[in-house]
C-alpha cells in the first residue's frame, strides 16, 4: 500500500514521473470544508464535483480554476432539507452529465447541476432526533453543544445506481433504511428490517452490482450504540431478501465501505474500522490485506479500473492506493493450495524519472517538505509460496519447539549435524527475467516467507560495477551504480529456489510486455543502437572499475613487502629498488585510471582520467533515451585507446613483476605477506 495524504477535497496523481514522488504541489484543491464524497466525470477528467458540509456542493472546472456552486435548493415554501454532513454524491454510469444528489430527498441533474429536479420525497423515517435518547435519556435544549458540529438526522447516507439497468436506484438512511426504485425515482419500495442487522442502524454503503442487475450489497454501522459487529448484506432479488456475507470477518470492526471487482463478481472488499479485507468466495471467508496498510477505519474505497488499483480512503484524512490488485483475482483457494505460483505481470511502462529538485528524495528542502511515493519503477511481480523455505537449522528449533509443547524430551544433534547447519547458506527465491531470445536479463532475489509477495524490477541491466560500500544512496541519479535500460519487447520471467545449494524451479513462467513511454523532444531513432552503445560503455566501466581495484589492491601488496623487507636480513637494495620501480608504475597506473590526486587536492585543473570520461557517458546515458552525443562518442574512443595501453602495462606488472618480487621476498625469507603462498617442508 502507498500511503497518500488527501487535502479538504483535492484531486491528484497517483504516479508521477519524479523519482522522488508526489508533492503537495502536484495535488490541488477543488473545495474547502473536511473530508467528504467526490466525483470526477469519467469523460471530462477536468470536471470535478466536490463538497463542504451540509451539502454545499460545487462544480470544479480545472482548466479554469473555477468553482460554481451547484447545490440543490428548496423551493418556494418548503422545508429546510436536512443534508448529511458528507452528503452522497454519484455520477450515474450511464450518461456522464447526469447527476445523483441527496438529502432527506434524492434530486437528479442532467445538465452537470446547473438544474435539479426532486425525484423523491422525504425518504426517511421522519424522526424528530431531539426526541432521540442520548446517553440514555432525552437532553435539554440548552445542553452544552446541542446539535452542533453534527449532521441533521433524517437524511440519505448512501446511494447507488445500478450500472446494468439505468434508472435502478438504490438509497440508505441514516435511521436504518433502504428505499428501491426502478423507475427513476417514479415509485420508491421501502425496505425497513435486515436479517441479523438491529433496528434503525446507519446504512454506511449500497453499491449495486456491476454484474447482475438484480443484485444489491448492503453495509450497516451501528457504533454509535456501542455496537461494532460487522454488518455486510447482499440482496439478489433488488433489495426484496438479504443474506449476510459477512463470512468470518471479525466480530469486533464495523463495515465502512465496500466495493466489488469489476472482472471477478466474488472478489470483493471490506474496508472496516481496523483494517481492509477481501473475499474471493463471495464472503464466505475473508483475508485481511496489509501491505503495510496500518490498523485504520476504512471510510471509503473506489477502483480504479483503468490500472486495477484499489484506493482507500482513511478516516485521518489520508488515503492509500493499493497498485494493481489483479493478483487476487487468482487467490483462490485451488491455486493458494499449490506450492507456489507467480501471477500474470502487468505491462511495465519504461521512462526515464525525473530529479526536478536536483537529488534523490527530499534532496536539500527537509522533513517539512511532503511527498507521496510513487508506484515502484517498472515491471512488478507477484508471487505465492505455500510454505516458508526452511535451513536445516530452522526446521531443527521447529521440530524441538514442538517437543517442548508436548514435553518430550530434546534429541541433541550430532556435531556433523551442527557444523552441517552452520555451513549451510541461507535459502533464496531467485526472480530471472530473460528477453524474447532467452538471454538472461537479470536475477534477482526474493523474500522466502509464506504468503504472498511483491517486488520490483526497474527494467535495467545489472550495474557493470558493484555498490560502493557505505556509499551515498542520496547522489542524484540513483541510490548506487545501475546498469543500462532495457528497450521495449517482451520478456519472460521465471522463479526458482536456491536450497542447500541447489536450485529448482517454482511455478510456471509469466510473460510480460515493457512499453516505453519517452517524453524525449530527441529521441534516439534507433534504440537497440543506443543500447548496443550503452552495454558496451557498461564492459569498459566494468573492466576499467576492475583494474582501479586491483592496481589498489597490488599498491597495498608492495607496500607490505617494502615493510617486510626491512626486517628481512637477507635482503639486498636491488630487492628494494625492484619493489619500489613496481610501485611507481602502478602509481602512474593510478592516476591514468582514477585522476591526479596531487593537483586535484590542491584544487588544479587536472586531465580527464578513464574513469572519468568513462562515468561522464554512464551519467549521460543512463538516464536518457536520446541517442549518444558526439562528445560521449568520442569519450569512449579516447577513453578504449588509453584504457588498452593501462591494462596491457597492468597485466605485465602484476602477472610478471609482482610474481617475481614475491619469489624473491620468499627466498630471502621475508616476513609473509598478503597474496605470497608460504613455502615450508618438515626439514
């Protein structure tokens, strides 16, 4: 779950293409007021219908910033309509311009509220609430606070219109009802008792299938007499007889809201006082869904179909969005009793993120700077494993757990047994994605506990260099070295298990498609060309970060012996001058390599090294999708020709001038040092 904070009533994106994610800036607001209904016009995104409390409802214009007021009103003569505090608000699902709004009474638009008209009439129970006990008893009327801040009683709370069958609409009450009318508000059918629901309890949600016409869900909330069992209804005949499906949801977590897939009829969803939960048997049994989702009142949930992501609303004026839910549509029980199984992976959109504040993150602008995350970056797998993959050890201290519960005694294991455990690696679930010629793209590693799992492929080659040991993940471009973006095609990914050593595979292959989505005014004309140039810059990073290592590692090694030779009684001057010439050579190695730390210490102009020009074209390259410039061209080219005189010199130093130098410390029976192999017999 990606956690989002929601503004008096706002609209925003739920991705954006900044790798540090979404910022309040990118949200804005389309009327002031707490949190309540909204409604966006699925033709016109820009037309939003928002409101403040009490049903003062305005008609948002983004294109123009403006908001006109668009509230129903009484007419000539009338009562005051008692609105809701977060009065329901529906687009109907058969004409985008048409309008569902209500109070005591239902009023229909069909001209984006510029006009309503009443189709109902007080759909309520018409109680007098300050005849209503509070407490116990009735209170007076100059009790403290009376009727303030609260909502009117005696209004509509929930409201839906049946997406199968135009004009089939269906309202819930504040005071425990559900009126039915299938001839657009013409005649209404009024259904008062609930199977199993008390009298009179708050309607907190109605959504009409998007399956069947006939069929109806139902939520009830009844906390306001201490009351939290959860109460959730379905009605397969328009509201005529209820069944409840609130299956084995806890007995303590009132029903919030609900909402049903709009591919699977029995997947559904239940956002209650302590959680979320969904059904793929059609509410017979229910799974709590975390996903790092904390124990919050679920008030509201929508799908967005477009994605299949699931958005919560929570009662702390936030909201999550739960990205591609599509797995669970498979999560039923034939498939949770296999050993494992890897879903269908969703096209994978590939772009190159943006650092529109010049770092990773927050960059410099500190904790008081707000931003949402982002879905992570590229293609997400989702897999299931039935059981935990198990050490030797682990399944040991299980086996003993159980003897202690049944208090039998320990068998204590064999020595063998012991060091067996100790030298066994950890099990791994490896994720291997290969392209559409089956050559490997890239592995990576997964979690191996129980239960279903994500993770994230960022559509890149390995990076050609390893992860800088306590390196900065903060640097602008990335958290660490990354290798090159894969171009657009489709690709296979695959899992398998690392145990004991051995590997095996696991569930049956996914193939998936990545799209690129460059928003490049020059993009490259040939891709794989620009790959070809990337992967080839990715071989001389590799091989010239190798060779700065290892002309380190053989400094380190000299200067060892120079120390050894010291205290060596055999050893002569020309010993030391042998190793000194060595240890020159792999200085100016150095600085051909990695750049001169004499001037550059002393803040001077100094020549480009390899490294250099060979990180210039990485940093230019990786995070684009235009072609090479001519100045990364010709980066490479200086940079292979230096490169190949550098290791043809490295080579003979290390190969044949440190080999020798080790000999000969050996024979003059200088103190070991690292890479020398000791000599010694028994005489």
């Amino acid at each position: 779950m990606r956690p989002r904070r929601a503004c008096s009533r706002g609209k925003g994106p739920a991705r954006s293409r900044r790798q540090n994610g979404i910022p309040n800036s990118e949200w804005f607001v389309t009327q002031g007021g707490d949190g309540f209904f909204s409604a966006v016009d699925p033709v016109d995104p820009n037309i939003a219908y928002a409101e403040a409390q009490h049903g003062v409802l305005v008609r948002y214009d983004r294109k123009s910033g403006e908001r006109l007021y668009i509230q129903p009103q009484e007419g000539k003569g009338e009562a005051g309509l008692r609105w809701n505090w977060d009065s329901p608000i529906v687009i109907s699902p058969h004409a985008h311009t048409r309008l569902y709004f209500a109070a005591n009474k239902l009023f229909r638009s069909d001209d984006r509220g510029s006009s309503w008209k009443a189709i109902s009439g007080d759909l309520t129970r018409q109680i007098d609430r300050n005849k209503l006990k509070v407490m116990g008893r009735v209170w007076s009327i100059d009790s403290v606070a009376k009727n303030a801040s609260t909502s009117f009683y005696g209004n509509i709370v929930s409201l839906s219109e049946s997406p199968k069958q135009e004009n089939l609409l269906y309202v819930g009450t504040d005071d425990g009802l559900v009126q039915v009318s299938e001839d657009a508000g013409g005649a209404w059918r009024k259904i008062e008792t609930f199977p199993g629901v008390p009298e009179m309890t708050y309607v907190s949600s109605l959504k009409a299938s998007q399956h069947d016409a006939a069929t109806v869900y139902a939520a009830f909330d009844n906390h306001k007499n201490g009351d939290f069992k959860p109460y959730l209804l379905k009605s397969a005949d328009r509201g005529k007889t209820w069944t409840s499906i609130a299956g084995d949801l806890p007995a303590r977590g009132t029903v919030n809201s609900f909402a049903e897939d709009h591919v699977d009829p029995n997947l559904l969803f239940a956002g209650t006082e302590f959680g979320l939960y969904f059904t793929t048997d059609g509410g017979k049994t229910w799974i709590r869904l975390k996903g790092g989702l904390p124990t919050i009142p679920v008030k509201d949930m929508v799908v967005q179909k477009g994605e299949n992501d699931l958005v919560l609303a929570s009662f702390g004026r936030g909201f999550f969005v739960l990205d591609d839910y599509s797995p669970l549509r498979m999560a039923k029980a034939d498939a949770l009793a296999k050993d494992a199984v890897l879903f269908p992976v969703k096209k994978a959109i590939a772009y190159m993120e943006e650092f529109p504040i010049g770092e990773r993150n927050k960059g410099f602008l500190g904790e008081t700077y707000y931003l949402a995350p982002n879905p992570p970056f590229g293609a997400t797998f989702t897999y299931y494993l039935k059981d935990s993959l198990k050490t030797k050890k682990k399944q040991r201290q299980e086996a003993e757990k159980k003897l202690v519960k049944d208090k039998q005694d320990i068998p204590y294991p064999t020595w063998d047994q012991v060091r067996a455990e100790e030298a066994e690696e950890d099990p791994t679930v490896l994720v291997t994605v290969t392209d559409a010629q089956g050559n490997v793209v890239r592995k990576l590693t997964a979690p191996t506990a129980s239960g279903i799992h994500r993770l994230s492929w960022d559509l890149r080659f390995p990076a050609p260099t390893p992860p800088e040991e306590g390196g900065d993940d903060d640097e602008e471009g990335g958290g660490g070295p990354t290798g090159p973006i894969v171009v657009p095609g489709t690709y296979t990914v695959a899992l398998s298990t690392r145990v004991d050593g051995k590997e095996s595979p696991l569930a049956e292959p996914q193939t998936f498609t990545v799209e690129s989505v460059s928003m490049a005014s020059v993009p490259a004309a040939d891709r794989p060309a620009l790959l070809a140039f990337q992967q080839k810059t990715a071989r001389l990073q590799r091989a010239v970060a190798g060779a700065s290592e290892l002309v380190g590692e053989a400094k380190s090694e000299v200067t060892a012996i120079k120390k050894a030779l010291l205290a060596t009684p055999k050893s002569t001057g020309a010993l030391a001058d042998q190793a000194s010439a060595i240890e020159a050579t792999l200085r100016e190695l150095a600085v051909r390599l990695d750049g001169d730390r004499v001037l550059a210490g002393r803040n001077e102009p100094t020549p480009p090294s390899i490294s250099g020009r060979v990180g210039g074209i990485v940093e230019t390259q990786w995070t684009t999708s235009s072609a090479p410039t001519q100045t990364s061209l010709d980066a490479y080219r200086i940079a292979g020709e230096e490169f190949t005189e550098v290791l043809a010199k490295l080579k003979q130093t290390v190969e044949h001038d440190l080999v020798d130098l080790r000999a000969k410390a050996e024979s003059a029976g200088a103190p070991w040092t690292p890479g020398r192999v000791p000599v010694w017999t028994m005489e």
